[in-house]
C-alpha cells in the first residue's frame, strides 16, 4: 500500500524534480550513494535493454562485498610479504565492466599509502595512484566511460580537501588507464586478443578479475587467434607442449594471459565459474592440471553451494574465488580450499565458514585425483578416505562391461526440433508394429507393461537418434534424476526392445549368455545409498549445478568383479535381486549384503548415510542441514564422542550440552569425570562473540582443565562423522589438559 501512495513502483521512487521532470546524473547527490552502484546500474541497464548482448558478452556485476573481499585479501598477502611495496602495487582488471575492482583497489592503495607513509595522500598523490597505478581493458566502450566516471568520482571521495573548484579537473582516461579492446576484426577476443599490445606484459603486481564466463562464439580464424595469442607463452615459460586453450572456457585463458601480465611473484586473483574446480571431462582436467603446474594457487573459495543466495544476487551459476602468486610451484605446494554452506547469514550476503570445510590441499594429489576438491565440497576427510577404499574396489563399470561385450545404451534425445530420421525405430518389430516408447516416468514401477506403453510413430524424427541395436533387449535402465531417495534401476523390462528418452541410460546385453545374472548384479550395485554417494563426491555435474547424474558417472562407479564375489555373495545376489524387484525396496540385508562386496564397515556405512542426509543439493536435505538437531541426536553425539575419546585419555569423561538463551549455539562442557561442574557463562558468551565475529561454526576453548566447544545448531554439524572428526582433532591438540587437578 505504502508503494502505491508514494507511486513508488516495485519500492523505487522516480528520479524526478519538482516540476516532474526526470533528473539525469546531475540530480543523485554522490556524497550519499556509494560509487560503486554505478556497476549495479551498468548491468540493470544491460539487462533492461539488451538482455541478449548481456548474455553474449557476460555483463555481469561482481557485487561490492566479493570485490571488497578479493581486494583486501590479495593487498593484505602482499603486505605481508613484501610491506614496502604494497602501497606503490600496479593492479589490472583485463575485464574491467563497471570497474567494482578497480574503485576496490584504488581504496586500498590510497589506505596502505597512508599507513606506510603515516600522512594522508594529497591531491596530487591521489592522482599519481589513479594515473600510475590502475589499468583497466574492456569490450565495451560505454562500461570504461561508466568506469572512468567511477573513478573520477572515487578520487574526490578520497580527496582531502577537494577544493577550489579547478582541482576537480581530471586528465582522461581513455588509452591511458581504460584501453578499449573491442574493435578491428579481433574485436570478439577483446584482452585476449592482439588488442592488447605486449607493452603490457610484466608490467603488474596484481592482476583481479571476473572475466566473462559465457562461451565465446569464434570462428575458426579467431579460434586460430587465440591460440597463436596464447600457446607460444605457455610452451616457452611454462614446457607445456598441449596446451588446452577452447573458446568454451574463456575464463581459462585469460588466466593464462593474467600470467603474461603479472611480473614474476605478482599476485592473481580471479572470479570464475566453479566448474573449473569440479568437471571431470578430459579436457577440463587438463586445463585445471596445466594451471596447477604454471602457477602456486594459494587459496580456493568454492561458492558453488551460493549459487542460489544473495552473496551473488542474480547469478546462478556456481562460482569460485581462485588466489595465486605468479611464480612456479614445488612439488609439495599445498593451497587452502574453503566451501562455506549455505546459511542464514548468506540471505545478508555474508558467508560462514566452517571448521570442516577448510582443507589444506597438495596440487599434485588434486592433479593425480581430480575428483579431490568435489569430494571435500560435498564431504569430510574421512569421504576422501573411504572414496579412495571404494575406488580401489574393483574398474569401472565401463571397462568391466566392455570386458564382458556389454554396451551402454545411450538415451536418444527427442524434440520437436528433431531433425534427423528415426524410422527404424518404427520398423523394429514388436507384436508386429513399431518399438514400445517410454515416454512417462514418473509414475512407473519396477516392473513395467510394455502392452501399456505408445508406440514410436511413423515419420517421428528425432535430434540424436541411436543405433538399432541399442534398443535390442536385454536392457537395464538406470533413472538419471538423483532425487533424495537412489536413482531407480529398472530391470523387469529388459525382456523387451524398448525406446526410451533422455531421463535414462541403459546398459545392453543382447546375446550375453550370462546377462540376467550380470543385470542382477548390477542392478543391486546402482540401486542404493552407496551410487549416489559416489556420484555426489566424484560426479562433475551432479551437486554443483544438476540434480541429476550424467553417464559418465554410471560409466566410472567402481564394480567388484562377479567372479571375486564367494559364492555365497552370488547366490544372495539372485535372491535379493528377486525380492528387491518385487518390494522396490534396498533394506537391511541388502545393505548387509553391499557392505560384504565392497569390504565396508559399520562406520564406513555411517559416513556415507551422514554425508547424504546433510550434503545433497535437494531442497529437503538443504533445509533439513540447517535446522535445529533435536536432543537425542546431540545426546547420540556426546555419547559417540566420549566412547572416542575416553580411551585415548585413559580416563572417563563428562560431556555435557548447554544453550544460552536465544543463541543458534550449542556448547559442550567436557572434563574428567571427577571434576564434573556446570560452565562459565561468560566463557560461553565470549565464544558465541568471538564465533560470530569470525563467522565461524565451530570454536574451542581450553580452560583449566578440559574445554568448552561451541558448536552452530544445525543438523550438519551434529552428525557422527562430525563427532568423529571432532574426537580426531582434540585428540591432536596439546593445548588441553585431560587431567584432574
């Protein structure tokens, strides 16, 4: 109501004089509106009036706070390790858009000039860092003009004393400090393009960016050009004979151009899109290798679990903050990898990390594993462990099916768009019409009636139709959705040829001798908790931006060979297989069963039934992480973690659980038995304030004898496998005192 008698559309009030004519800029007063919305108005504009030339060039604001972030952490590295050179630091934006980064550092530079020099920069030394120390490349000439009124605007906030009035003359930016890269006939590659002359190259002590994240449409001879651009540097500098260099991953490049920017022990830092952390094809791997080769990351933050929150308001894609120094790693280079979850505190923009989610990481183990950085964003310490276990349980599916003679049965994909002749799929011979087409899945079961099942038309065209013998039977169809529950695994069908869409994969034994029993087997193996655990920790797609496997997951599950299994496992294998597709149901024995075939324990099995009942992407599990544990599961906590503990110490202990009133914290009171007491309030005030002011989900405090552990009252964090990572890391401490006074 209040909008509608204000005529304030959507909450904004029109910009508009008193004789209601709209203002222009020179009616927003600047002292009050922080510089940096112009970006925020850059890109509202762009959507506003041309949302396709936004998609195409990826005009997308990198909201101040990130900017702040990556700024102030990149500046606080180097002051650290070079403190007299900080504040004279050349920085560059390749990819400049509304200039977030530039106004960011611009902020900085005049803020360490000041500390090192201990005076506030003057007029002309604010002009020195504006005109000697900031560089920005863009396609787009209306986005440097916006970047250099930002600019502009930013040295009179930071002026001193702005006056008399010809102070506020500035020299332009244009070719100086702003280079336009858009035009001639290389006008698409724009930074990294030749565009760019190679009097900018060693020229910088920090190169920050978010380069666009869209593939770019090239032709062969611009493709050509980025390559001639790219690969005679990284072969020469970096001895990497292949490099892999595609329009699909733009970002990618201009990494390796940041690289021939930034001099030698420069800084890096860049906001990308996290499928360069997560993606498991070959030529993603490749191209996280060669960059793990050519420079020290030092620090990842993956955002992927944001995509959704106001941390980065409008964008969906996972994103991730990559930190490095412009220098050759050594073989036992370690960087840090952070994943904050998703949080209350995100709906301000703000984000939390959490005491399990930070790793220190090996860039050659990531190089040798690249599922390593998805199963720690997905899972704990103890997942990688037991990933490893599984891993080395038996080969693929795909090379233990190809060994057998066995096929995928890839789905074909129908559209109205179709272009390509599917009738064959007609002329297959079933009760003497064309091939049974299942088009519904939703609601079907284990068994399926083929009689109840349409035909596939004649003429029906589809976009990518498969080879007639994929549809022969026997087939073993695998649901691709990844619902909270397991994908379903359909085998009664497989006695008919059957047509089947995208929503599945299929695995094809037509003339196996042995396939009822090797569908059996398989379909037990792809039908529980325990596939799509492995698709969660190891799938590029599923859990970072799909909710839905892909076939190369189903194709690298590891498969204990048929022939290793007892006989007494092959024999419980028919059994189960028969009540499994009469109940639909993977119960205790099965269960039992699969702990038996893959060597796993009790507590293996608790790993993975903790990990999928906190860490799956679906809006059940999510909001299921973040509610509050009831009493008996922070009683079930206590008590595992005391049964943990209590033999290492050779003493019994007391663990109790308190809550201040109206505090999202949980405490735990642990000393020896003997000197049992209730805790300091303030001791558990102070925590919950130093937790919340280093936006922490875990704190511990030594006191005389034993600790105090606040931990956040979120189901993710009460696990068992929580409460075992816990015992682990108190057990390492030698801080504590475990002994009566």
């Amino acid at each position: 109501m209040s909008n509608i008698l204000y005529r304030a559309p959507k909450g904004q009030l029109p910009l508009v004089d008193k004789k209601d004519k709209p203002l222009g800029w020179d009616g927003l007063d600047f002292g009050h509106i922080p510089v940096g919305v112009l970006s925020q108005v850059y890109e509202q504009q762009a959507q506003d009036w041309s949302p396709d030339t936004r998609r195409k060039k990826s005009i997308y604001y990198t909201p101040a706070p990130i900017a702040e972030f990556m700024v102030r952490e990149v500046f606080l590295d180097l002051a650290e390790h070079e403190p007299e050179k900080a504040h004279k630091a050349r920085v560059l934006d390749p990819a400049a858009g509304g200039g977030v980064f530039l106004i960011c550092a611009f902020k900085e530079l005049f803020s360490l000039r000041w500390e090192t020099l201990q005076e506030i920069p003057s007029t002309d030394e604010i002009r020195e860092i504006l005109y000697n120390q900031l560089t920005g490349f863009d396609i787009e000439r209306s986005a440097l003009r916006l970047t250099a009124l930002s600019l502009y605007l930013t040295a009179i906030e930071l002026d001193p004393n702005p006056y008399p009035l010809k102070k506020l003359r500035f020299r332009p930016l244009k070719d100086t400090v702003l280079l336009h890269v858009g035009d001639g006939t290389n006008a698409k590659l724009g930074s990294l393009g030749p565009n760019v002359p190679d009097d900018y190259n060693n020229q910088y002590d920090v190169v920050i960016s978010n380069p666009p994240w869209t593939a770019l449409t090239l032709s062969k001879q611009e493709q050509k050009t980025l390559k001639d651009e790219l690969q005679p540097a990284i072969q020469s500098e970096f001895g990497i004979k292949n490099p892999t260099i595609s329009p699909r991953q733009p970002e990618v490049a201009f990494m390796w151009r940041a690289l021939e920017w930034c001099h030698p022990g420069g800084r890096i830092a860049f906001a990308l899109n996290a499928g360069l952390l997560f993606k498991q094809s070959n030529v993603a791997t490749n191209a996280r290798s060669q960059l793990l080769q050519a420079f020290q990351w030092t620090g990842v933050l993956n955002g992927a679990e944001l995509r959704r929150d106001d941390v980065w308001p409008k964008v969906e894609a996972p994103f991730a903050l990559i930190f490095g120094v412009n220098t050759k790693p050594e073989e036992d280079h370690q960087f840090y990898f952070y994943s904050p979850h998703t949080d209350k505190s995100s709906k301000q923009g703000r984000m939390r990390i959490d005491a399990e989610s930070a790793h220190p990481i090996y860039a050659s183990d990531l190089r040798q594993n690249p599922w390593l950085l998805k199963a720690l964003f997905r899972g704990s310490r103890l997942d990688v462990v037991l990933l490893e276990k599984i891993l080395d349980a038996g080969p693929p599916l795909e090379s233990y099916w190809g060994k057998e003679e066995l096929y995928f049965a890839e789905n074909q994909v129908a559209t109205n768009s179709g272009e390509r002749d599917a009738s064959f799929l007609y002329r297959l011979p079933y009760f003497f019409h064309g091939l049974p087409y299942l088009t519904i899945y939703e609601d079907i079961d284990f068994t399926i009636d083929v009689e109840k099942l349409p035909i596939f038309e004649e003429g029906r065209k589809l976009r990518w139709p498969r080879r007639p013998e994929m549809y022969k039977a026997p087939l073993l169809l695998i649901e691709t959705r990844a619902l909270p529950r397991s994908p379903k695994v359909y085998d009664d069908i497989a006695h008919f040829d059957i047509s089947f869409p995208r929503p599945f994969y299929g695995l094809n034994a037509h003339d196996h001798e042995n396939a009822d029993t090797l569908f059996r087997y398989t379909q037990l193996l792809l039908s529980n908790s325990l596939f799509r655990w492995f698709c969660l920790l190891s799938s590029g797609s599923y859990g970072v931006e799909r909710e839905a496997i892909l076939l190369d997951d189903v194709k690298n599950f590891p498969i204990p060979r048929w022939e290793s299994l007892s006989e007494e496992l092959q024999e419980q294998t028919r059994n189960l297989s028969e009540r499994y597709n009469e109940t639909g149901e993977f119960d205790e024995s099965c269960v039992l069963w699969l702990r038996k075939v893959y060597g796993l324990t009790e507590w293996d099995w608790q790993v993975i039934t903790d990990t999928l009942s906190v860490n799956t992407p679906d809006g059940p599990t999510r909001k299921f992480a973040q509610a509050a544990p009831k009493n008996e599961e922070i009683e079930r906590f206590c008590v595992t973690l005391s049964e943990l503990l209590s033999p290492m110490i050779d003493s019994p202990l007391s663990i109790t659980s308190h809550q201040l009133e109206h505090h999202p914290w949980i405490f735990l009171h642990i000393t020896p038995e003997q000197t049992k007491q209730p805790p300091n309030q303030a001791d558990m005030q102070a925590l919950t304030e130093l937790a919340d002011m280093h936006a922490a989900s875990q704190m511990v405090l030594p006191l005389e004898t034993g600790l105090l552990v606040g931990i956040l009252k979120q189901n993710r964090f009460w696990t068992q496998t929580r409460a075992r990572l816990l015992a682990l890391d108190l057990l390492r401490r030698d801080d504590i005192n475990w002994s009566t006074p």
